[in-house]
C-alpha cells in the first residue's frame, strides 16, 4: 500500500510530465485503431510511415530545442520560419550558384544563422526591447529577404551530398544488408544508455537528499521507453536504417538535455527566466545569457533551414511558413511555462512528435487542413489551460 501511495503522490507531483507521455500513447493508439479500422486497413506504424515521421518534422524539433532555450529565458523568437527560409536560400545558392563544397556550405550557413541571432538578441538582451517586437520584425525583413535573394524563383536541384543531409541513411557497416546491422547496434547501445542514464540519475538524487521516484514507477517507465525505442529501432532497420536526420536529431537531443540539466550555463538560463532580479543579484550575466539563447535559435534555423531545403530539393521563396508556430506549440504542448523558467528537452521531443503525428494520422484518415488547423488550435489551447490550473493548485 505505501508503495501504491508513493506512486500516486509522484504521478500527481509531475501531473504535466507525465500527462503528455500519456497523450502520445493514446494518440499512436488512436490513429493505430482508427486506421486498422478503415475499409482498407492501413498499418499506422508502418516502417514508411515513421521514417516520413522524422523526415517530415525533424526541422520542427530542431526549431523547438532552440526555442524551448528562449522561452525559458523569458522571450520568444517569431522570425525563425523565415530565418529558416532566408538561410535555406543562402545555402542554395551557394552550392548551386558559387558551387562551393557541401561542409562548407554547413558551416558558413550556420554562421549566418548564428550572426542573424546575434543581430536580434543585441536589441533584447542590451537595450531591452521586447522580444516580440524585435523577433516580429526579424520575421518581415527576412521573409522579404529571401524573396529578394530567390528573385521570386526557385535554386534546385541540389548535388546529392546536399540532398542526403535530409534524404540520406547511414550505411550499413556491418554488411549484414537487410534487417540494418548498424541501425540495431546503435539501438541496443541506446537502450542501453537509458537505463544506464536512469539508474544515474536515481543515484544523483539521492545523493543530493532529492527522494527518488517509487523503483516501481522507475521500472515501468524504462521498460516502456526502451521497448518504444526497440520497436521504432527494429521497424527502421527493417526499411533503410537510421536517416541523417535521425541521427542528428539523436546528437541534439542528448547534447542539449545534458547542457541544460548537467552544466552551470543551463541552470543558470532557468534562474534567469525564473527570476531575472535574483539571477542579477546572484551576479549572473542575464543579458548575456539572453543574448547566448538567440545567437543558439539562429543557427538551429539555420540548420532547420537547410535539412528543409534539402527534402524538398530546391529553395523556394515560400519556405519556412508557419514554422515559428509549429516550435512554439511543441515548446508549450511539451511542458514549458509560459512565464519562463521551467521546461525540459524531453518534453519539446515529446511535444513534436505529438504535433507531427497528428499532422501524419489526420492527413492518411483525409482529414481536411482546416480540420487539422483547428484541431491542432485547440490541442495548444488544452496544453496552455492545463498548464495554469496545475499552477493554480
């Protein structure tokens, strides 16, 4: 009985955490019955249809690391559709245009992105202008931008090197062909890494007097995770292995989940959204940690611009619409306060996925775009509402 109470009383106290996990269970599950049930059953968890997953919504995570860190901080950043455009169009025409190398064409678009950040967060962090203002001009000069450098035109085709920074697999090295020997590798060694991970983090927390969640609850979880990850893993391996994006999003996932929960600069971001006055006060740099947070949004555009322009094979003057949107309701349905100072990587992952597999089961069901628009409206609005009353109790 104690052991059932320690359960309910964890669950209650992490009500949003766990809320959302919750919610993308029952959404695969939805879709997954909804569409067995159609006159023609379709598969939900088709290989196809999860690799289309990542690839479709990879740049949409990505947007929402970099704005999870903004929003944290106390701003928000509404440019980065058409930062994303603008770069995308850049990198195009260096690689088409100038014909310059694939690794350079990286490294000079993310430094755009990076100046492009820096330009914007100077005018929030050190004279205090609103970052909505700033951010919804930033939206209108590069969105003009990338019309002017497109000249209302497309740039494409791409070489493939290009092409496989979005449409690309990782070869299989082990040479076993079909199912992808290094796909499954690389899950178990991630399997193997969460539990690890999760056995750490119990000892971490008893090391500082935190009491850990109930071993029960623990377990539960680990497993169900790790079997989610298997199951993607093994369906994967199945298709063509583990794309590029994937891959990508794995490193930035983990590297920005360990920056903000492992390293003084990250927790120092939170205290700043937290309490500005205190942080200052506690002699930390909150301006220059603002300005850190878009410097960081501008180039995840920047590479969220160029994974975008990739996949579609050619830089068009409307690219980008709507992306700032989709960041902000994953940073929101995932768990981030909208006063600043709380939210985790975890959930931003958590976040998308629920906003792309909503987009991928209402478009194979026919559902009609307004439909979808509207629903995906209404999905925020819960995860906003829900977020106050827990702040109320």
């Amino acid at each position: 009985m104690a052991q059932g109470k320690g359960i309910g009383a964890h669950l209650g106290g992490h009500l949003r955490e766990n809320g959302m996990l919750v919610a993308l269970v029952a959404i695969v599950a939805f879709f997954t019955v909804m569409l067995a049930l159609q006159p023609q059953p379709v598969s939900f968890l088709q290989p196809l249809n999860i690799n289309n997953l990542f690839l479709q919504n990879g740049h949409v995570i990505i947007l929402a690391l970099g704005m999870l860190l903004v929003i944290v901080s106390g701003h928000i950043d509404l440019s980065v559709g058409s930062v994303a455009a603008f770069t995308g169009a850049c990198s195009a025409w260096m690689t088409v245009s100038l014909g310059l190398p694939f690794p350079l064409v990286i490294l000079l678009t993310l430094a755009i992105g990076g100046a492009i950040g820096a330009a914007q967060g100077y005018w929030v962090a050190y004279w205090r202008i609103p970052s909505f203002i700033v951010t919804l001009a930033g939206m209108m000069v590069f969105r003009g931008a990338t019309m002017w450098m497109l000249g209302g035109q497309n740039i494409g085709p791409f070489p493939k090197g290009f092409q496989s920074l979005s449409s690309g697999f990782i070869p299989d090295l082990t040479g076993i062909g079909r199912p992808h020997g290094l796909t499954l590798l690389l899950v178990a060694a991630g399997i193997a890494a969460i539990f690890w991970l999760g056995f750490r983090g119990r000892a971490r927390d008893r090391e500082f007097g935190i009491e850990p969640e109930p071993m029960a609850l623990f377990f539960g979880r680990q497993i169900a995770v790790a079997a989610a990850v298997g199951f993607v893993g093994w369906q994967l391996a199945s298709f063509r292995g583990l794309p590029n994006v994937l891959v990508v999003l794995a490193v930035l996932v983990v590297f920005y989940a360990f920056f903000t929960e492992n390293t003084v600069i990250g927790r120092r971001i939170y205290a700043v959204g937290g309490n500005e006055k205190a942080a200052k006060l506690s002699g930390i740099r909150s301006d220059r940690l603002v300005f850190l947070c878009f410097v960081n949004m501008g180039m995840l555009a920047a590479l969220a611009g160029m994974i975008v322009t990739a996949r579609l094979n050619s830089a068009t003057p409307k690219a980008g619409t709507g992306f700032e949107l989709d960041a902000i309701a994953a940073v929101f349905i995932g768990g981030a306060s909208m006063t600043g100072g709380s939210g985790r990587i975890v959930g931003v992952v958590v976040g998308a996925l629920i906003m792309g597999i909503m987009n991928m089961g209402m478009s194979i069901l026919g559902v009609g775009i307004d439909y979808q628009q509207m629903i995906k409206g209404l999905v925020l609005l819960a995860a906003v509402i829900f977020d106050v009353y827990n702040k109320s109790k």
